[in-house]
C-alpha cells in the first residue's frame, strides 16, 4: 500500500513541526476546511525553504532525495522527498504510467534531462520500475545523440520513446532529415510541457504508427497533480484524488471553480509529503475542468502558464528570477515594469520579455543584450535549450509606460501571458 495520509493530518504536522507553516496558519480553527487554508504565496515559501537554517521542513533532511526546483544561480530552490515519499511520488505516478496503457513487455526508451538534481530522468525511471506493467528501459537521457538513439532503436526494438516535446522534435527532425522513419515505434510519452498541433505533424512524419500522449502531470516542487487515461484528449489529466487534491481557483476572487469550462489557476495539495508539506500549492499552471464535480479523478485540461511562471520548452522562468535580474540594472532603465509573453510558432517557445520603460532609444539594444545574458545565466538551462535550437531565442520588447496588458476583472498586471494554447 502506498503512504498517503489524511489532510488533517498533514495540516497538523505542518502547522506543529513547520515554522513556516506555524506563522501562516497563526489564528486558524485546529481542524479547518481546506477552502479555509490561505494559497501559499511563493516568494515566501521559498524565503522559508534555504538550505541552513531552513524554516519550511518539519524535519531533519537525512534520507530520501534533493533536486532543484528552478530559481537563480545565487538563490537556489530546491525540492526534498524523504525516501518512504520518494517511493510514494514514483508508486503513485507508475499507476498512471498503467492507466495510459502502459503493457508487458514495452521497450521504453528514456529521454528525459538527467544530472545537475534535475528530476525527470530518474523519476521516470523509478516510475517505470513501479507500474504493474513490467516494461524494458533504455536509458538513453535527453542528451544522448540522435544517431545513437535511432540505432538503440532499430537495434532493440523500442516502441516507446518518453521525453520532453522539444528533445522528440529534435530526434523527429534527425529522421526526417535523413530520408528515415520509426514505423516500429507505437508511443511517444511526453512530459513536462505541452505538444502542440505543429509538432504532432512532424512526428507523425517521423514516426508514422507512434500515438503521441502525456505521460503524466507532476511537478518536483507540488508533486502529484494528474495521470492521462484513454479517455484524455490534448492536455487533458485527470487527478490523483487518492494522493493529492488539486483546485482550480478564480484568478481575481480566489474562489474555487467548480464549472466546467471556466478557467483557472491549479493549485494543489498533496497527501503523500510531511517533510516538505504543500499546501494550497500553485503548480503555476491554469486550467478548466472538463468534467462534472463529483467524478471519480474528475478530468481538467491544462490551458497554459499562470502568474507564477513562464514555461518555454521544459524549463521555468520564475517571475521573480527575472525581477531580481531586472535590479540589477534599476539605475539604466529607470522605474520600470515588466510581464513576460510566452508563444509558439516554427515548432518551438518563444519568450519575449515586455519592458515598459522611458529608457532612451540609443541604449535600448545594448541594454536588451546585457538583460538577456543575465536572464540566461540566472537559468543556465534556457541557454542549454537554444544551444540544441530547442526554444527561440530570448527577446526584449521595449514598450512605453502603461502599454503592459492588464486583467480587465481586477485590473492587475498580467505578469504572465501564455498565449500558446491559443493556437491549438
């Protein structure tokens, strides 16, 4: 049986052995609702979450496993499971791996980013390890050349290939490239951003009898948030309700949206996590449910990036990496405000970062340069993307004052426009 606990539970160890937790719910019922529980702001989370002295935890970190959770070079983030959660998270994510039609005797090639506390790799290894399906793995990791992995291919009979969008785009153009295809290859398992209609063309170029579905929804920093049955179309999950509880929540009134087909943003919180508890967590995307309340792992589709973040590719710019990038040159560019502008389109992201600013023209270009090398060296992994032409690169907009896009609802600024799902 995998360990999961009631919320009580996990409020009470949180508001008991957390600090952070403690100061939040300061006032709060002993049993209260979880709708009564205020949403985690995330800037204060992190605050709390620092290697020493660290007022998050309920415990010591003496097992188990640590991996980065995004955030700047100087002010890293970082996520800890101990090793009974760490079982947890892969147990309950290898029962989705079954329910999407995982079977005996797959051969599934990993391609996901190994290495540098990124999770993904071996998260789905272990995922793999605990579905019921016994499966064959490959693993290959995301920076593995392309010949080599078209060779492992033919070589192995694969028929499973699971990885980012972005590395299969670059494995369907090395076939596409060279005249080839994968016709043995049955299913591309995807995760850790959305495919898009353009991509699934080219992959169906490259491999011809290939289904391309989500191999899940989970995020290192919330957890468990949902698994793809059949019954899923293009971004749609549904919820671990066993294991985690996932809102969807008015943008402007924070209430929760029960409706089908009304957007909002994702928050969660999971039940098999004490060390690390989260709560009301943002999972930083939006969402519509596409389902009637009450459903058995009531069904959502996922609608794009909310405020806390923007996703190009499978890497996260947080909304205050780029505020504290923007400090560092508050003397040039004076008072400025900023939102950032996630698309699509020739088959990759594309992030334009929306200055609005009197900064005079003449130092504008300069200016954008220096702003964009600081942006990727805050997230080396946005410059390791557009080294393997995975993402477009990075761009400045300089706009004038008051020219940002704001919410016509509450009126605030839009720090976040994510404008990809708009093309489907």
């Amino acid at each position: 049986m995998i360990a999961h606990h009631p919320l009580d539970r996990i409020i009470a160890v949180a508001r008991t052995l957390s600090p952070y937790y403690r100061e939040l719910y300061a006032g709060l019922a002993d049993r209260p609702p979880l709708e009564a529980l205020p949403v985690i702001e995330q800037k204060a989370f992190w605050v709390a979450n620092t290697v020493r002295d660290n007022r998050l935890l309920t415990g010591p970190m003496q097992d188990g496993i640590v991996f980065k959770s995004g955030g700047t070079t100087g002010e890293p983030k970082f996520s800890v499971y101990s090793r009974v959660e760490w079982e947890a998270f892969a147990g309950v994510f290898g029962m989705g791996l079954d329910a999407g039609g995982l079977a005996d005797g797959d051969r599934v090639a990993n391609l996901f980013y190994a290495g540098e506390l990124y999770s993904s790799f071996i998260f789905i290894m272990r995922s793999l390890d605990h579905a019921r399906a016994g499966s064959l793995q490959f693993p290959l990791s995301g920076r593995a050349d392309a010949g080599l992995i078209e060779h492992a291919v033919e070589e192995f009979g694969i028929n499973t290939i699971a990885g980012a969008p972005t590395t299969l785009m670059n494995l369907a153009a090395h076939y596409i490239g060279a005249g080839r295809s994968a016709p043995a290859v049955r299913r591309l398992l995807f995760g850790g951003e959305s495919l898009y209609a353009d991509q699934r063309d080219i992959l169906a170029r490259a491999f011809p009898n290939a289904r391309a579905g989500s191999i899940g929804y989970a995020s290192v920093d919330a957890g468990l948030l949902g698994y793809a049955d059949p019954s899923c179309g293009p971004d749609e999950h549904r919820v671990f309700s066993r294991y985690a509880r996932v809102e969807i929540l008015d943008e402007a009134s924070g209430a929760p949206i029960e409706e089908e087909g009304k957007v909002g943003r994702v928050v969660v919180t999971n039940l098999t996590r004490l060390l690390m508890p989260i709560i009301r967590y943002p999972a930083g995307d939006l969402a519509c449910w596409t389902e009637p309340a009450g459903t058995p792992d009531r069904r959502f589709r996922l609608m794009g990036r909310s405020e806390e973040g923007a996703r190009i590719g499978p890497a996260t710019l947080y909304v205050e990496d780029v505020r504290q990038v923007l400090a560092g040159f508050r003397e040039r560019i004076g008072a400025a405000d900023f939102q950032m502008l996630v698309e699509h389109d020739a088959h990759r992201d594309r992030l334009r970062l929306r200055l609005a600013s009197d900064t005079p023209a003449a130092l504008r270009e300069a200016l954008a340069g220096e702003i964009v090398a600081a942006l990727l060296a805050a997230r080396p992994m946005l410059g390791d993307l557009l080294g393997q032409d995975m993402i477009h690169p990075l761009a400045v907009e300089w706009v004038a004052l008051g020219a940002l896009e704001y919410n016509e609802r509450s009126g605030k600024l839009k720090r976040v426009i994510d404008r990809r799902h708009e093309r489907r």
